[in-house]
C-alpha cells in the first residue's frame, strides 16, 4: 500500500515536471537525449540549472543580485555577520520569516563568501511560501561553495516543496497521494 502511494507520487513529480519542463516522459527520444548517467545529485542540479529558463520565468527564480564576486570580507565583518546569522536563527526559531531574511540579508552584506547565510535566507522563504525566492537563495548558496552539501540539500527540498504545492493547488488532495 505504501509502496503504491510512494508510486503514484513519484508518476505525479515526474508529470509535474514534464509539464513545467515541456518534456514527454513517456517519448523515449527525449528521455534518452535528456538522461545523464550516471546521476549523481551534481548533476541532477546540474540539468535542472540548464532547462529552468524553459519554464519563461528565470529572471524570478534569482534573489536580488548581491554582489557578482564578493571581495574577502575582514575578520571583524566575518565576526558582526555570524552574530547576524545567530539572530536570524533565534527569528526563524519564533517564525519570525521576515525578519530572518531581513538578519540573513545583512550578514550577507557583511560576508557574502559564506554560503550559510544564502542557505538560512532559502529556509526563511521557504518556510513563508517563497519558494522562487528561496531556489534563488539555494542555487546562490551553491555557486558560493558548490562543495557546500547543505545548499543541494536545500534546494533539493524548495524544489520538492514548490512541485508538491503547485500539484495540490491543482486538484490533487494531499490524502490521494498520501491517504491522509
């Protein structure tokens, strides 16, 4: 039975993804020609980051653009923007999303080398339904560091969490997939 439910959520990520993609999983043709193998997490990303501007709406998909190659910061900007993440942690602990992002945003003016801060400011708008935002913030988190795990791992979740809304916004109950 789970193993059934577990099916029809997969067949429903990958229908979802084929429509927001313009890809046919069942032509074998395009399967074939978009398949990477072996697939690793890398370049599963990798794919995804070479077909989003397919979907007509990259230019949402990015926060607001920091600066392109951020100087190294000082020791004392280093130490101010970690007491900043530290407050934005207390923020998001009291679901105060907006704020965190607002704490998170100023470390990364201080110290925009450190991937954390883009990872933290992708949990805070995920956590207020700003899925796009918080892609942006992943992907960002990403190309600071692309040895930074947790940046997959976040945009990993923001993608899954952005697919699994927009299938239940329409028309799929939760309790189909799950039976909730």
């Amino acid at each position: 039975m789970l193993r059934d439910r577990l099916l029809t959520f997969i067949y429903l990520i990958v229908q979802c993804i084929g429509e927001a993609f313009g890809v046919d999983p069942s032509n074998q043709e395009q399967v074939e020609r978009l398949s990477v193998k072996p697939a690793t997490l890398q370049t599963i990303f990798d794919v995804f980051l070479k077909t989003k501007d397919k979907i007509g709406s990259a230019a949402t998909l990015t926060p607001p653009q920091e600066a392109a190659s951020p100087s190294a910061p000082s020791a004392e900007d280093k130490a101010r923007a970690d007491k900043l993440k530290q407050e934005g942690n207390a923020l998001m602990t009291s679901k105060k999303y907006d704020h965190a992002i607002e704490t998170y945003s100023k470390a990364i003016e201080l110290d925009g080398t450190n991937p954390v801060y883009y990872s933290n400011r992708a949990a805070a708008h995920a956590s207020k339904g700003d899925h796009l935002s918080a892609i942006g913030d992943a992907e960002k988190a990403i190309e600071v560091d692309p040895n930074f795990v947790k940046g997959y791992s976040r945009l990993g979740y923001v993608i899954l969490s952005f697919i699994l809304l927009s299938t239940l916004s329409h028309g799929v109950q939760s309790r189909t997939i799950f039976n909730w």
